[in-house]
C-alpha cells in the first residue's frame, strides 16, 4: 500500500495539480506539450534495459553468485533487461576449460566460474551477452569457451560479442599498427566459423566499437546473414576535460549522431543495434557527477534518446564501487546509486509504442516522451534538467481521460549522491524496493497542468 494517496475529482475544463510549492529560484513558466496518441511510431522493446559488467567480475566467488540475494533484487527490480558480461576485462582473461583450484591465474575464467555465473543469471532470468577474448587471437580456445558457455547458460544466451572495442586494438597495443576493420572482419569471421563448428547456431554480435562508428557501418553490410545484432559503446564525457554537471545535462549531440548512423545501418539490412556499454564518463566516472542525482536525469533522457531512435537497448558499465555503477558494492553492502533510480523511471513509463509530443519548452532543458500501452492507457515521461526553473506542465492528452497517476523522480540537488527517490521510494537494505508516494487523480477532460519542480522528472500514467 502506499502510504500517500492523493484522489481529486476535477470537473473544469483543465484540471490544475499544483502539487509542490513552486521554488524561488527561478521563474516558473508554462512548458506546452501535445500527445497524439494516434501518431504511433516504434514498439519500445521488452528488454531495453540492462547492465554491463567485466568479465573479471565473475571470478569473484561471491559477487555473481544464486546466493547473492541482494544484487538478485536489485536486478529483478529492474524489470526484463539484458546482462553483458564482458569490457576490457574480456581481453585480459584467460579461459582454461578446467574448475578453479588452487593454481587457477587470477586473470583466468574456469568452468567454476561460468557454473556460477550461470546459476546467478538462472535467479534473475536475464538474458546474457557473453564476451569472448579476441586480442589474444585464437578462434579454438574461442569454440571451447563457446561451447561450455552455450551448454551452461542454454536459451539464456543471447550472444557472444568478440573482442571489446577492437577499433582501439591498436592503441592498447593488442595488435600492430595498421589494424582496421578489414583485418578485425578476417578475425571475427575465423572466430564465428571456429565457434559454429561446434555450436552451429550460436549467435555472435558485433563490432562493440568505442567510437570509430565506419567499422558499425561496414559491419552491417558484411555480417547481416551472421549477426543480428549491432554494437556500439557510448560515453557522455571525457573525464579528463574538466566536466561539470551542465556539460552532463547538456545537448548531447554525439549521442544523437551515434544513433542517428547505428539506425541506418542497422534498419538498412535487417538488424538491431544496442549500445552494449555507456555511462555518464569513461575511465570509471567522475566523483560528483557520475554518482550523482545528475546522472539519474541524465540516464533516463538518454534512454529515451537511443529507444525514440529505435535503438533495442543500452547497458550501463559497473560494477564494486565504481563511481558510475548503477549497483555499486560498499563496505561490504549493495546499495543502488542515483543512476539506478534513473533506470526504474524509463522502466515505468517505456510501455507500448512511442507517439508524437510536440513540445513547447521556452528554449529550457526539458524534454517530454510519451507512449501508448497495450490496454490504450497512456505514459508521458518529462525530465526538467533545469538546475533552477520549476515548469507548469500543460498537457493535451489527445483525448479524454478519467484518472491520472504520477510517479516523480527527485533528488535533495542535482549534485546529492543520497536521499534520491522515486514515487517516493528508496531501495532497501536487502535490495527490495516499496513505492510510497504515487499521486492519483480522478478527471472527465483532455488537458491538464501539473507542476514539475528543477531537477526532477515525472512519470505519468492515463487512463
């Protein structure tokens, strides 16, 4: 039950929800949007969701473990997503074909560990994209891991990726200098005839590039009738450069290019594409920013940004304690960081197929996204990154609606790393999650205004 219930009957023309005391700092101005709810455009996928770890992470006996009860929930409170297990951490591990003893190398992958692992994904019934290790080049290690793997997680395998970012191989010194797409597409070619001589219908994905997005292009072209699935890495900043939090919450433009060309690609020859790894800053994150309420805005407009460009999904990078991991393990406990809250915002509200919203936004950094569900209710989601104007939003439905419920993601300030909610709740210890503060609202109109504080989103439902 939840502890707040708020119930209106409304019977004028627009029905008026003031629901926060508007804040000083800034002027509150009236943010126009406009749903069509007959203008129906992509199908939001089952699994867009998901999380993205380093292959190191399963050698630890406790971390992907059917024991691990926590980090179980916190997944599961995710909805359906996908878990890619992979990263860097693929390239500098070594699969042994052998259980865990005494003498396994700390940087090899036993088959105690895929048992683990698969039991852990067993609890949580996630789909699993499995990398491989392709810069120590050897397509029959490759087939064996294959086909233990394939054996172990059976029809919770979705695919396995080769190589990570192999565009950077060079850089990194995996191979000489010289390697380009023509020399990665030899290789990945002899890994995928290697791996289906033993497992024949074993899927593989692939570039997983870290930027060079020419070898996605190029991909699709020469590996439709092999893979289904293109992949990309996407990361909002560079650590490196002095970022801020306005530059998180800034027009992300690479990100619209980026899916803008992967959309291309991949519709133009019958394949999906998903930004198998992304998060707010490479290199692990930005203390302050990348933990912060910040990225929980700014993951959920991303979201919202790759699906509306019919991406299939994205998966954030974690994983301990790293600044930027949605999941992150402290002191011993697992605890959800702001970005994670981000995540259950796009799950509530990405039901159905998109639809139009035209917007008038006074040129402020709020962005409106909407879709109808299966049952014809509607789901409008409005993030207002605004550091410090709180909006009157005035919403056209399309058509008539009876009742409203609202589910607001907020935070104490855009740089708190705590005390983030959503619908008023918080994860538990033990990694369950209660909402406490869904607003409903009975109405008989079209139109209605609710107030959307700085800094805060708000998940909408009618019916």
């Amino acid at each position: 039950m939840f502890s707040m219930i708020r119930i209106k009957l409304l019977t004028v023309c627009c029905l008026f929800l003031f629901l926060y005391s508007c804040k000083k700092e800034g002027e509150v101005k009236t943010i126009s949007l406009s749903l069509n709810p007959t203008q129906q455009r992509l199908a939001l996928p089952k699994r867009f969701i998901g999380l993205s770890y380093e292959m190191t992470e399963i050698t630890s006996p406790s971390y992907f473990s059917p024991d691990n009860a926590t980090l179980i929930q916190l997944i599961k409170n995710l909805g359906d997503g996908v878990l890619r297990i992979g990263a860097s951490g693929v390239d500098r591990t070594y699969w042994t074909n052998s259980p865990r003893s005494s003498s396994s190398p700390d940087n090899s992958i036993t088959t105690s560990d895929v048992d683990r692992f698969a039991a852990f994904d067993k609890q949580i019934d996630w789909p699993v994209i499995f990398g491989l290790n392709l810069a120590d080049y050897s397509p029959g290690t490759a087939a064996n891991e294959a086909t233990y793997v394939s054996n172990k997680l059976g029809s919770s395998l979705m695919d396995f990726e080769i190589g990570n970012e192999p565009d950077t191989y060079e850089q990194v010194k995996y191979r000489s200098p010289g390697y380009n797409y023509s020399k990665f597409k030899v290789q990945f070619d002899a890994y995928v005839k290697a791996i289906r001589g033993v497992v024949p219908d074993a899927p593989v994905s692939g570039p997983d590039i870290s930027h060079n997005t020419n070898w996605c292009t190029s991909f699709a072209a020469d590996e439709k009738n092999t893979s289904k699935l293109l992949t990309a890495h996407h990361y909002g900043m560079n650590p490196y450069n002095g970022p801020s939090i306005g530059e998180l919450l800034g027009s992300e433009t690479s990100l619209e290019g980026l899916c803008q060309q992967l959309e291309a690609a991949a519709s133009s020859n019958g394949m999906l594409y998903r930004i198998a790894e992304c998060n707010s800053a490479y290199s692990g994150g930005v203390p302050g920013i990348s933990n912060a309420y910040a990225s929980a805005l700014w993951g959920l407009d991303m979201m919202w940004t790759i699906v509306s460009h019919g991406g299939s999904g994205v998966n954030f990078h974690g994983g301990d304690n790293g600044v930027y991991t949605p999941i992150a393990l402290v002191n011993g406990s697992y605890i959800a960081r702001p970005l994670y809250y981000g995540m259950m915002a796009f799950e509530a509200g990405a039901q159905g197929n998109i639809i139009t919203v035209n917007s008038d936004t006074h040129g402020l950094n709020i962005k409106a996204y909407a879709a109808v569900a299966a049952d014809s209710s509607l789901w409008l989601t409005v993030i207002n990154k605004t550091a410090a104007n709180s909006v009157t939003l005035q919403v056209n439905a399309g058509r008539t609606i009876s009742k409203l419920d609202v589910q607001r993601l907020q935070g104490p300030g855009l740089n708190a790393t705590d005390r983030i909610t959503f619908a008023g709740g918080i994860i538990g210890q033990d990694g369950t999650f209660t909402a406490s503060d869904i607003e409903h609202y009975l109405a008989n109109e079209n139109s209605f205004t609710l107030n959307l504080p700085s800094a805060s989103a708000a998940v909408i439902h009618m019916q």
